[in-house]
C-alpha cells in the first residue's frame, strides 16, 4: 500500500460511495470528485478488496461505528455498515 501518512483521508461516506460505484467511475474521478490524492483512493480499494462479506448478519448485534482516524479503521466502518468484515 502506498505511504499516505499525513495525506487527507476520505469519510466513510466516501467509501461506501466508492463501494457503491467501483467500476463506474475511475480512480482518478473518484479523487476529483472527493478532493483526494489518487494514491489515497488506491490505497482505499486495497483496503476494500481486503473485506469480506459477513455470513448470518441476522446473528450480528448492532454496534456503534467507532474509528480511529486510520484508513483501515474507516474502511471496516463503511463495509460493516454494507455487511462486510
């Protein structure tokens, strides 16, 4: 993953934005569109392709989205709102 320490993050907004619409728009229209570096929005997708989809989200109590400010921390709230781990 590319070294974006220090760099604008995207909201968790943004990512399920991006889960949403992968493969409709570009790494570079995503970063135009979120006022993003590229890498940053490369970097995100990695993090994204890393998450897999939860199995019996009936079983799965509601919890609270807490984040750290960290990319990952930011992905795994997105996915875990869309039902992924």
């Amino acid at each position: 993953m590319a070294d974006i320490k220090g760099k604008k993050l995207p909201t968790v907004e943004q990512v399920e934005a991006i889960m949403t619409e992968w493969g409709n728009h570009s790494v570079q229209e995503f970063a135009s569109r979120f006022d993003l570096e590229e890498d940053v929005i490369e970097a995100t997708i990695e993090c994204l392709q890393r998450l897999k989809r939860a199995t019996n989200t009936h079983d799965t109590p509601a919890m609270s989205c807490y984040r750290n400010d960290t990319l990952e921390s930011i992905v795994r709230c997105a996915g875990s709102r869309k039902g992924y781990v």
